[in-house]
C-alpha cells in the first residue's frame, strides 16, 4: 500500500470507528479474557487493525502496540514512521475511550487539519 498522508491516516481511522461503532475485542491468546484486538470477534477491527492487508495480518501482531509493529506490517498499512504519533493516538481513541466520546475525540485531532466535523 501507498503512504499515506496524516489527512488521510486520520480520515480512514475516524470513517472506520464512527462507521464501526464497536471496539474491537477478542480473547487473549495466553489467557483467553477479552482484550482489545488489532482483528476481534464479529469481524470487528480496531482503526489501525483496518488499515492492515489481510496479507501482512498474522495473530501474532496482537497486544504490540503500533509504534512497534514490524516494518512489514506498517508498510502493508501504510503507516510512515513519521505518522505513527498519529497513529497512537488514533488507536487510543479506541483503547481508552468511551465510544460516547469518540466523536469529540477525533474532532479534537480533525481540527490539526482543518475545520472537519464528524459526519
């Protein structure tokens, strides 16, 4: 996949959660509780897990954060390494948020490129 821009980074990542409007949850591998996932249960997936090819997804990649993913995967979804502070806080929008407060959230980082309302 192409680079992708910040302005099309963060337009995917909000159109994929508003759309979504479910955090993505899957049991854990070593415990089998629910935890967040890159790729849940039900065919839901975290903004960042969206972004990933299903070629370069493999489970393994579940609970590293972003920023370590290996290049491979980040390439594959098109994140530059310059993107990836953007890309964190994309993700903990889904993480550490309620959904109630997803879209005051991403309006507040929308507004870095230009005057964009959630939909």
């Amino acid at each position: 996949m192409a680079e992708l821009t910040a302005l099309e980074l963060f337009t995917r990542c909000r159109d994929h959660l508003i759309a979504q409007a479910a955090i993505s949850m899957g049991p854990d591998a070593v415990t089998g509780k629910p935890s967040l996932r890159y790729r849940g249960t039900h065919g839901r997936m975290c903004p960042i897990g969206a972004l990933i090819q299903d070629s370069a997804y493999s489970v393994e990649i579940e609970g590293i954060p972003v920023g370590r993913l290996p290049e491979p995967v980040l390439e594959a979804a098109g994140i530059a390494r310059e993107l990836l502070p953007l890309a964190r806080e994309l993700q903990l929008i889904h993480d550490r948020y309620p959904m109630t407060e997803w879209r005051s959230r991403l309006d507040e980082i929308g507004m870095r490129f230009g005057p964009q309302e959630v939909a």
